[in-house]
C-alpha cells in the first residue's frame, strides 16, 4: 500500500531520532510547502534543550514545524497521518484523541515498508537482538547490500533512498506495538522474558506487542528452548503443516542447532555442517542462539555457506554486550552494560565455567525477580561487586540464597579498583539493572567501565 501523500497534514509525535528521520524524508521527498503552509509538523512533550537547537534550525530551515513543552492545537488538528516514537505511550492523552478521531497512526518502520520495495528481515526478543541484527548484517554483507538499522540506531526511513537490497531491522516491543502495516520477508524472535512492565502495562501487552510482527512473513524463526515461545506455537494453528516455520536451538525439519560441538543447518530434513563452535568469534550460549539465527537467515536469503562461515569468523560483538575489553595483569575485562535486566546479565553469567569471576552489577532496579540470576551466580560468580540504587535488594536477595561474598562500591571506579585487588581472573560488568541512577544511559556506563579499564598501566 503506497500512501497518497497530497494535501495530507502529518503530526509526528516525539522528537526522537526516528522522528527526525521521518521528518526529512517527508519534506525532503513528500510534503513540500504549499503558499507558506506547513505539511509536517513534530509535537514534543519535553522542555527544548540546547542540544536540539542544531537539528531544529536545519528541519526548520526545510520547512518542519517544530513545538516542545506540550501538544497545541495548531500542531494536533486536522492531522490525516500521525507517525509515532518508539516509546511514546499508549496511554497518552494526544494519542487516545488521534485514534479517537480516527487519524492513521503508524511507526517509523511502517513508513519505510510502505515507502520501499525492500523486505524487511525484523529481529525482536528481550535479549540479543541487537548482536543478532548485527550479525544478520555482517553475514548478508558478503552477498547484499543489506543495513542493520531500526531500534539499532540508524532508522530505516533514512535508508530508503538508497534502494538496499534488504533492511535487517532490530524490532523493539515499542515499535512492534506502534506497526500495522509492517509485513517481513522474514521475523525472528531471539527470546521472551519479562522486560518493560511499566509501559506496556502487562506481561501478556509486552508479548502480544512482539507477536504483531510473526504470521503475515514469509519465514519465522522461533527459539526452540524458549519454554514461552514454545507454547505459543503450540496453540497458534498459523504454522500447521508449513514449511515456513525455522526453530534455532532445536532439530527439527527446519532448524539451525548445536551438534557435536558444531552448528548446523537443516531444511526439509537435509542436514549440513556450517561452522565449529571453536572458529565462533562470539562466546557463551546465548551467542551461538544468535549466530544459529544468523545461519538460518543467511540459508533463507541465499548466502553461501563458505560466506556464512567467513562472515561469523569475522564478526565482532557490538558495544557494550559481552565485549572483551582487555587483558590487564592477568585479568581479563568484559563490558556487558547492555545487560539492563536479570536475564540478560544470567546468559552473560552462564558463559563463564571454572574461572574465577567478580560480577560488577546494580543500577536502577526493575524489580523483576532475582531467584534465576541468584542461582546462576552461585554456580559461576565468585564475588559481587553492588554499585547504585538497587544495591540492598539485590544483596538481599544474594544473601538469601545463600551467596554473602558481597562488596558494596558508591562508583564505578571504586568497584572495578576493588575487583583488581581481588586478582580473579574474570571482571564482568553486567548489571542486571537500567543505568539511568548514576548514568545518561548504559552506553554511558559501559563507556566509563572501559574507559577506566583502558587507563590501567
């Protein structure tokens, strides 16, 4: 479906880098001043900040109208097309009344689809989507020109001009949420664990948000040892007797899974070898999930195996999730800042066996349950480093099950000084918590983690 972009009053809602992005393809491309009138127009909740002056003058200079500290009604009636942020809510008062009126609110990606013949492979899970994206990108690089963008930084919108060959999108809950028209070539879900209670209300919201984007595709992936995931494809009919349906993780007729210290390949039961667990650039379980994932979107699309293989040799982990930071007297540093919950921290802990590990965590606390994580640092942890509002809640939790060789640190850099005076052979920053107590967010944190590490002489 093309949209009819003439007379048509579009309200983007949030400034947001998506928003911004919308804005000038629309204006650039679409919506052009008609006698001194405005067609686009972005409506912002927050106070304007110094930062945003350099991005407001040039959209303004195109001929965007641009509002902060609230919603007018010069900006919000007579809208024929609203074009939504990620994590604007659902509950707020400007979006019930376009829906209300019947305005066609749609997201950033519904946009690029509808603007673009270039299927879309959308990538959503609780954890590892982000390194699954890039790693689906590296690997279809070889072959395409095939982007990572979406909820990894770069907004399909701005690519669309450049005709790409595929966009590899990461896929938020929010932006799954906001989407109704987005149909992909082909959707994976890396995994479900509870996340992002606060702004979709219910755990049922924050999984049926994600569960949008699977059936209208060409091809689903599913993570088979994902016990949630598994139910739901028992009682959704949509995959009966189709081929169209690939688990990672587990054999099946269609299935990429670990065997004999290997990944491998299977479509309509024909079997092939695709790489060696040791060749793997990426450590841990978690990692070989995404990189199954990689082989099966790689096999979809075309790609080699020799290219498959070369592609996941040479990959290397995004910024901030398990990222190996260096060698520093005998101890090797590990940044997994991206690690804002339990159970993304748990999968980063789980790759660690038979070393001596300090776990540097805290932050803002989620309030999710911390029997799992508990457990896990029983098994590989040899002492916690707490830092941040979270710290007695979790050395409770700690306690309570039975782990007291607890540290509690004010800052970062106190808290890595302390884990070198412990000579382990592992410090591993996961935090299993949001940063937002002691950071703008957790790139911040996890670049002050590797910033000081790096200072070591």
């Amino acid at each position: 479906m093309k949209i009819d972009w003439k007379n048509k009053k579009v309200l983007i809602l949030g400034f947001s880098l998506s928003g911004k992005a919308a804005a000038r393809y629309l204006i650039n491309g679409k919506l052009k001043m008609e006698n001194g009138k405005f067609s686009v127009y972005i409506t912002e909740q927050r106070e304007r900040k110094p930062e945003d002056e350099k991005e407001i003058k040039e959209l303004e200079s195109l001929g965007v109208k641009i509002e902060f500290g609230g919603h007018s009604e010069e900006f919000t009636s007579g809208v024929n097309i609203a074009i939504v942020s990620p994590s604007f809510p659902l509950d707020n008062e400007l979006y019930i009344k376009l829906k209300n009126e019947g305005v066609d609110i749609i997201s950033e990606p519904d946009l690029a689809y509808l603007e673009s013949d270039t299927p879309f492979i959308s990538i959503t899970g609780t954890n590892g989507k982000t390194t699954t994206t890039a790693l689906v990108s590296h690997i279809l690089s070889t072959q395409y020109n095939a982007p990572a963008c979406g909820n990894i930084g770069c907004p399909p919108i701005s690519l669309v001009n450049d005709n790409p060959d595929y966009f590899v999108c990461e896929m938020s809950s929010y932006q799954a949420e906001h989407s109704k028209y987005l149909q992909s070539k082909i959707a994976c879900w890396t995994n479900f664990t509870p996340d992002h209670i606060t702004w979709h209300k219910t755990l049922e919201n924050y999984f049926n948000a994600k569960a949008k984007l699977f059936g209208a595709s060409e091809y689903d992936i599913l993570n088979g040892n994902d016990t949630e995931l598994m139910k739901w494809k028992e009682v959704n009919n949509k995959w009966e007797k189709s081929n169209n349906l690939f688990l990672f993780d587990k054999e099946t007729e269609n299935s990429s899974y670990i065997k004999n210290d290997a990944i491998y390949f299977k479509r309509d039961g024909k079997e092939e070898k695709i790489i060696d667990l040791k060749d793997c650039s990426l450590v841990g379980h978690h990692n070989y999930q995404n990189i199954m994932c990689g082989v099966i979107i790689g096999k979809l699309t075309g790609i080699t195996t020799e290219n498959i293989r070369s592609a996941i040799m040479s990959f290397k982990a995004p910024e901030h999730r398990l990222e190996k930071v260096r060698e520093y007297n005998g101890i090797t540093f590990y940044n997994d800042s991206k690690a804002t919950n339990p159970e993304a921290s748990i999968v980063a802990i789980d790759s660690f066996n038979n070393q001596n590990v300090v776990l540097i965590a805290g932050g803002r606390d989620k309030l999710t349950d911390l029997k799992e994580f508990c457990n896990s640092v029983n098994k590989h942890i040899a002492t916690v480093v707490l830092i941040g509002e979270a710290t007695e809640r979790f050395e409770e939790n700690l306690q309570n099950n039975g782990f007291s060789n607890i540290i509690k640190e004010e800052t970062m850099e106190s808290a890595i000084d302390k884990s070198i005076e412990l000579k382990p052979d592992v410090v591993l920053l996961s935090p299993a918590c949001a940063s937002f107590d002691m950071f703008s967010g957790y790139e911040e944190r996890g670049k002050i983690f590797k910033d000081y590490v790096l200072s070591k002489r």
